[in-house]
C-alpha cells in the first residue's frame, strides 16, 4: 500500500502536471471519443435487447466501426446471453479489438503529410486483426479439437426481450456508466504517462532533449490516442509501420478499457496477448504496404 500513498503524495506535489494530463485527456475524450462511441454503445444496449442471434461477420462488421471499447462491450453481451461459445471467443476478440475508423483516416490522417495514409493505416490495422485472429484460431482448434463443442439454449437467446420504449431508457444509462469508465482509464493513463515523461526529463535531461520520440514512444504505449500525436509532433517523416503497430496494440488505456467489460469472460493476461499479436501482424502488414504503394507517404 506505500506506493499508492507515495503516488498520491506525487500528485498532490507536482499538481499542475496532473491537472494538465486530465485535462487534455479530458479535451480527447470529449471531442473526439465520446461523440463516436456513445451512440454506438446505445445501439449494442439496443440490439442485445431486441434484435435475435447475429452472425459472425455481422459482429465482426459492427466492432470495425464502432472501436474500442465498444466492440468488447458487444463481445460481452453475446457471451452473457449465451450466443458466443468458449472456443469462438478469442479469435473474435482478436478480429474486432479494433480502434475507431475516425481516428486513423480523421484525427490521425489529417496529420500525415499524406492524408491517404490514415486509410492505409486503417487497412493494415483491420487486416493485422483478422491475421491475429486467424493465428487464435488455429491454435485454439489444435488445443481443443478434442472439446465438444458447445451448444446455445434457445432461452438464453431470447431472455430479456423487451419493447423499444422499455429497452431505450436503459440502455442509455449503461452506455453513460460505461463512458464514465472509459474517460476515468484515459485520464488514469495519461497522468501515468505525464510522470513518466517528466521523471526522463528530470533524471537524463539532456538524453531526452536528444531523443523526444522516446517519451512520446512511452506515451503511446500507455495512452495511444494523446501518444500517437505526441509521436508526429516529433517526427518530420513518421514511421507508418510503427504507429499502426501502436495502435493496434492500443495501449494499457484501451487495454483496460475492454477489461471493463471482457474482464469476466477473459483474463487479463490473454488480452494483452491478444494486443501484442494484433500491434506486430499490423506491424508487419502495414510494412508490406508501404513498400506496395509508397505514394501513401
């Protein structure tokens, strides 16, 4: 427990680093994930409510525009209500443990000194998913060919089907909890990544003068969505492979943001795994690409 009060006693010491970090995680938050996210949210509080059993590609096309975590909330309800067996779990959340569209071809496109890159970034992104995914999938049906496989009760599809008017107002209410959750792991991350940097530029000052892409690299590691911009900020020509391959990976925010609501149906360690596979297959897609169509640069 002394860490917790020495990490308090930080805080309350050097106050306007923290503040700033919650605030610009905030700013993030509020112009750029809330308006994508809330109403996705709503309309998986919806669907798990009215609408019937859904097929792959369905849930696999939905996440891919909603984002994280949205996708993990998705992943969630089906496992809850029983449509989505044990085996088919982890692949899935390999192919849709994606970030938003908006963010690659929006807020990061618009960035590049190519705007066509951020579409470029997004295919890599999407396709390293489904490699990730495809590789989980393997390994899972070598690991458990003997398993029966499961089967879904007709009543567990069909539970808790209510009208539009009945199913509205609650689903508006667990998508703002969920919100609430999601901004609270930004700024928690941020802060993390404030210290970080100021505790390199206070222990090897003239080192991280020197070489600014690395607490903009540790940054993306834990937040990626002020941490990739932090990582443009300082490079004149960045390096498309590296920051698909970070985003992909998401960082430990959007890592945690998906245990919010996969943390039940999937441990913690084999999450980030998924994470980490997903950051290298993108890593490796989004360099073939690059060589494959270089007037994306």
């Amino acid at each position: 427990m002394a860490w917790i009060f020495g990490l308090a006693a930080l805080m309350l010491l050097d106050s306007d680093t923290v503040l700033n970090a919650v605030n610009g995680a905030a700013g993030v938050f509020v112009r750029s994930v809330m308006p994508a996210l809330f109403p996705m949210m709503v309309l998986n509080g919806l669907s798990a409510r009215l609408s019937g059993r859904e097929r792959r590609w369905m849930t696999v096309g939905f996440c891919w525009l909603a984002g994280s975590p949205a996708s993990a909330q998705r992943l969630e309800g089906l496992w809850e209500r029983g449509e989505l067996p044990e085996r088919a779990l982890l692949p899935l959340a390999a192919a849709t443990g994606v970030m938003s569209p908006l963010f690659f071809v929006g807020s990061l496109g618009s960035r590049l000194p190519n705007p066509s890159g951020g579409w470029l970034l997004l295919t890599a992104h999407w396709l390293g998913a489904l490699a990730a995914a495809g590789l989980i999938h393997g390994l899972s049906r070598r690991f458990s060919s003997m398993e029966k496989a499961e089967t879904v009760r007709p009543e567990e599809r069909t539970a808790g089907r209510v009208s539009l008017l009945a199913a509205l107002p609650d689903s508006l209410r667990q998508a703002g909890t969920a919100l609430l959750s999601v901004c609270g792991a930004m700024m928690l991350f941020s802060i993390l990544a404030a210290f970080f940097r100021q505790g390199l530029s206070f222990l090897l000052p003239g080192w991280a003068a020197n070489h600014p892409e690395v607490p903009a690299l540790l940054w993306a590691l834990l937040e990626i969505g002020g941490g990739a911009h932090a990582l443009l900020d300082v490079s004149p020509t960045p390096d498309l492979p590296l920051l698909c391959a970070l985003c992909s990976f998401g960082g430990l925010s959007i890592w945690m943001q998906n245990l919010l609501f996969l943390g039940k149906s999937i441990r913690p360690g084999k999450l980030l795994l998924l994470r980490l596979l997903h950051g290298a297959a993108a890593y490796g897609v989004c360099r073939m690409l690059v060589r494959l169509f270089p007037f994306f640069l």
